[in-house]
C-alpha cells in the first residue's frame, strides 16, 4: 500500500495530469487522486489554440488526425460582418473532445510510472501528507489541480480572490462536416457561440452567456446563419453546461502547497485559453519543484497568467454590445493587420506591449466605421 510520494496532485483533469507528468519528467515520484473515473469530461469550447498544442507536445502527448481536427486560424461573425485571420506562420490549433484529450494524456501519464488513485476523494491535507479518508498518504508537495470550487484552495487558506465575474456556459456536438478551417466566434446581443470542429464529421458548439436559463436550442433561433449549418444534423452528445469566470487569487501557493489550472485561478472561457494555461502552469510548476522556489511560481504564474486576462478584458468588452460589436468588425474589416495582430497577441506572438499602437488604430477605426 501507497504510504509516501514526493509529489501528491490532488485532482486528475487535464490540469493535474499535466502537473503530473510535468513533476515526473524532474524525477519526482508522483502521485494522483480524483474521486472521478477515466476519462473526466467537462463542459468546454474543445479548441487548443497554436501554443496550447506545442505546451502539450512538450508533455510528450501527440494526438492523431483521425481524434481530432486542425483549424488555423480564427473567424469572428456578427449581425451578416465577418472578419477572419490565419494563425501566424502557418500555425494551426486542434479541435479534440474533451474525452479523448482527457484519456491521452492519462495513458501518457500512466506510461511515465505516475500512481493513480482514481475513486479516491481526499478528505484533507496537513503539512506533511494528504488524508483519505482514515488513511494517510505523506506528500513533500501537494498540488491542488480540483477546479474552480476547489477544496484545496481553502483548506490551504488560499481562497482570497481580487475579483470574480461569472458567465454561463452550455456546449453539445452536432454531426456534420466542418464547413471552415477556422474556428469561430458568433457575437450576439445576448451572449456569443463558439464553434470548433473536432474531428472531419463533427463540431462542438458552446453557448456563453450571463442568462443561466438561456439553452443552446434558443440561442441557435438567434443566429440564423449558424442555424442553417446545423439544419439536420444529428445532436451528437447531450448538452453540458458549467459557470465560466474570471478569478484572480492574491495567491496559488503557501508552504508545501500549489495550485494549478482553475484551482488557482480561472480566465472566462471567451478566450479559449484555460487548458494552454494549465499546460504552462505544469511545466513552470515542475521547475519550481525542481528547485524548491514556490516564490518563483507565484511570480511566473502572473506572467502567464497576464496575456489571457488582458485577451479576456478586450473580448468581454464586445459582450452584450452589438452595436460595439458591429463597429468593431467593420473596424477589423477595414484595418485587417490589426485583427491579425490581435490574433498574434491571443497565441503569444506578440506582447501585450505591442498592442498599445494597434489600440489607438483600433479605437480610430471604431470612431471612423
């Protein structure tokens, strides 16, 4: 029986598996623990943008063509506009299920020697171990991986937040051939669509919203070009829905613990960014670890976690602004390097410094449209 490991991810999502391979790749004995099963699915836009997928080759995880579906390059829709760019030198994302990710990068994880307690809640932690239940397991690092109403966070006393707006978000797949290489963003007047191909003969589509009772079915009435793609199709899975928000903690760590992915923090689902983030996290994580700097983390995990915010703040302005949002698209159509800048800055091409002139182009643009 398991009594003792150096690293202990309480969590086994995406996130955790993540923080776990990452640890395991330093040469740290690793342990996992859900009271979940294999795979762990959750409601989400199921696209990884270009540098997602290169943070999860790092991982050593590779998904084959026929589980998933490369778009290269980002759409926006609204009210009959339309602007679209292609991801910079010839980058692509990938649109994979929730389920399949999950369960990859679980085999990957389990290929690396990694112990999984799967069933398994944890009933606490002290400083020196994790409980289950009457049972002990000593841990010299525990990292908190169990999402955004984390138990970790607050019994580590680290559930102090700056701030935290929430949003609803619903998502379901329909069988049909993707129409587009691009992933796309259909802005409304109550809430916007998204819609990533995941594999040649199926899409998700998801719903964000600040009306809980607002469902995918009339949502669709309200884009009618969307609508008629789907016209037919087979409803392919059931519809899920979770709260998106986005949450900064004053801190992600204290002593011996760690918090990672939407444990320590969440950045709304409007920008697609939450699982690269957590890929990043891992990997700054595992160094940290490595060394024995957990100061180092809190630092590195504002600067990864400064772009996402910053791509969050711009695109919820466009929320529930439709005549914003119209001007803003006929402001993109008319200046087509900023839009393709924009995307630049949203996969980390450029930085936030860049995009200071571009927003005085922009907020031109918008007064001249």
């Amino acid at each position: 029986m398991l009594n003792s490991t150096d690293v202990f991810v309480i969590g086994g999502g995406p996130a955790g598996l993540a923080a776990a391979i990452a640890a395991r790749q330093q040469g740290f004995r690793v342990v996992v623990a859900d009271g979940a099963q294999v795979p762990i699915d959750k409601p989400c836009g199921e696209g990884l943008m270009p540098d997602g997928v290169a943070a999860l080759e790092k991982l050593g995880i590779s998904v084959d063509a026929e589980s998933s579906y490369a778009f290269r390059g980002i759409r926006f829709l609204s009210a009959g506009l339309a602007v679209d760019a292609p991801f910079p030198h010839g980058a692509s994302g990938m649109g994979v299920r929730r389920t399949v990710l999950h369960r990859l990068i679980a085999d990957r994880a389990a290929s690396l020697g990694i112990d999984f307690l799967w069933q398994t809640p944890v009933t606490g932690i002290s400083a020196d171990g994790v409980q289950l239940g009457s049972r002990k397991v000593s841990a010299r690092w525990i990292i908190g991986a169990d999402g955004g109403s984390s138990r970790v966070r607050r019994w580590a006393r680290l559930d102090a937040f700056h701030k935290r707006d929430c949003r609803y978000a619903f998502r379901q797949h329909y069988r049909v051939a993707p129409w587009t290489d691009r992933m796309e963003l259909h802005w409304g007047r109550h809430g916007e669509i998204y819609v990533t191909p995941v594999s040649k003969d199926q899409v998700c589509v998801a719903l964000i919203s600040r009306d809980p009772k607002l469902r995918l079915t009339e949502a669709l009435q309200r884009f009618p070009e969307l609508q008629s793609r789907l016209e037919g199709a087979e409803v392919s899975s059931a519809e899920k829905g979770a709260l998106t928000a986005t949450c900064k903690l004053k801190h992600v760590s204290r002593g011996n613990v760690a918090l990672i992915g939407d444990a320590s923090g969440t950045v709304d689902a409007i920008t697609g960014e939450g699982l690269c983030l957590a890929f990043s996290q891992a990997m700054v994580l595992a160094d940290c670890l490595r060394t024995g700097d957990l100061a180092r983390y809190e630092h590195e995990h504002r600067r990864l976690a400064l772009r996402p915010l910053l791509m969050a703040r711009l695109m919820l302005l466009l929320d529930e602004r439709p005549r914003l949002q119209r001007r803003t698209l006929q402001a993109f159509q008319k200046r087509p390097k900023v839009f393709q800048r924009l995307l630049e800055l949203h996969v980390g091409v450029l930085s936030p410094l860049h995009l200071a002139l571009d927003g005085l182009t922009l907020g031109w643009g918008l007064l001249t449209a």
